[in-house]
C-alpha cells in the first residue's frame, strides 16, 4: 500500500494538513486504493502555485507529469467539472505520458473527482493497483470526503477574507480623527467648507501617491503651516500657487 505515516507535525500551514489528510482518508475509506493525491488551485492558491499533497511520493509525481504536460485527468476533471475514471491504464491511451509514469509505478486503474468552491478547484486524485478497482469512487466516501473538505477550505477562506475586511475597518477608524482634525485645519487655512477640506485632502493624497491618513498627519504635524503651498504643489508643480482673485478661496482641488 502506497500510504505514508500518519502524523500531525508542526511544519505544514493548515491547508496543506487539510489536504494531507484528505488524501490518507481517502485510502484509509476505500480498500481499493492504494494511494491518493489532492490538489489545490484556483484563487489564493494561484499565487503559491498549486498546492499538492499526496500519500506517496510517486503519486505526487503523477500529479506533476499532469501538471507540467496540461493533459490528464486532473485537466480532463477540472475541464468538465465531474469525475474522470480510467478503469485499465494498460488498455486507456487518453494521456500517454500520464499514463507511462503510473503504468511505471504500477497503477493501473485511476479516478479523479473535481470540487469547486468559493473560486477555488480541489481535485482529489485516487489509484488502484488493479484494473477496475475504482469504477464506483465517484460514489463512494471518497466524494464525501472530497465535498466536505472542499467545503472546510471555503469557509476557511471566508474567515480570513472577514478578518482582512475586519482589519481594514479597525484601520480606517483609528485613522478618522487625524483625518477630521486635518479638514477642519484646511477649512480654517483656506477658508473652505467641509466638503472642499476633504476633497482637498483626497485630491492631494491620490497625486502625492500617500495614504490619505499620512497626508492628513503630516498637516497636522505641521498644524497648518505653508497648507497652501503644500496642496497647491500637486497640481501646479514646484512653488506655490498664486492667490485666488478677489481673496475667494481656491477652487483647483474642488
């Protein structure tokens, strides 16, 4: 049996051990299998790659001759969106080079099933040493696995997206009363309404290419001084900026 040790060390991120479970539950659940592979791809995982586990080595090098050639039943799952089964490698020639390498390992049934979630794509990869082994996978616990796994990363990804937004807000709260403090000084310097403080403000912050915070602070640090020359610099350049006709306030950042 293609099964590596059970074991729950510290090194692999939560997703990785999610996975790395699966794929020993899946043999663990079906005697016919003699290995399992999962993988992850699609959303986050795009940007670390794709994230393979797998209870044997060999089976991750299946996962990878699929992956660096775009042709087997990882792509033909993922392409159609339900179950691939491949009864006897001896006698299926749909992916020849996957089919040599798991031919090479001695596996000669395979099945792959595809579950989609929350933009990700988790294929669950089973094989067999003999011939039809795993014509009723599809069916079986390996797809209740497969689900609720698929399902746990989702939630997963929810929560850390919550707590991102979460964060933001907290951020953007402790911000606000700098802010504030920054229009009201701008209304005083400029002798402008609110509405004009605070577009001043944006309008400096989007062509500074500074968080809108960071401007704000750095006008109340400074706690008005020169705040005419510093928001007129964005938009005309080095020096400052005449003076409005007729004393009337500046309009350019309205």
């Amino acid at each position: 049996m293609l099964i590596a040790p059970d074991h729950e060390g510290p090194g692999p991120a939560p997703a990785a051990r999610r996975l790395q479970r699966l794929a020993e539950q899946c043999v663990r659940f079906l005697p016919a299998c003699c290995g399992a592979a999962v993988t992850l791809g699609g959303g986050e995982a795009e940007r670390d790659e794709r994230r393979t586990a797998a209870t044997h080595p060999d089976l991750a090098a299946l996962v990878g001759v699929q992956l660096a050639t775009g042709d087997g039943p990882i792509t033909a799952a993922l392409d159609s969106g339900g179950p691939v089964v491949a009864g006897d490698l001896l006698h299926d020639a749909r992916w020849p080079a996957f089919r040599a390498a798991a031919l090479g390992a001695g596996v000669r049934a395979a099945a792959t099933l595809p579950f989609h979630r929350a933009g990700a794509s988790l294929a669950l990869h089973l094989y067999g040493f003999r011939p039809g082994s795993l014509t009723g996978a599809a069916h079986g616990p390996a797809a209740a696995l497969g689900a609720e796994a698929a399902a746990g990363l989702a939630r997963d990804r929810r929560h850390r997206a919550a707590l991102a937004e979460v964060g933001q807000l907290e951020s953007a709260l402790r911000s606000r009363p700098v802010i504030d403090q920054a229009a009201g000084i701008v209304m005083h310097v400029l002798d402008c309404g609110a509405d004009e403080a605070y577009a001043a403000l944006r309008r400096s912050s989007q062509l500074t290419n500074r968080k809108l915070a960071d401007v704000a602070a750095g006008i109340v640090r400074a706690r008005g001084r020169d705040l005419r020359e510093e928001l007129a610099r964005p938009a005309g350049g080095a020096g400052a900026a005449p003076g409005p006709p007729n004393g009337e306030p500046p309009q350019m950042f309205v």
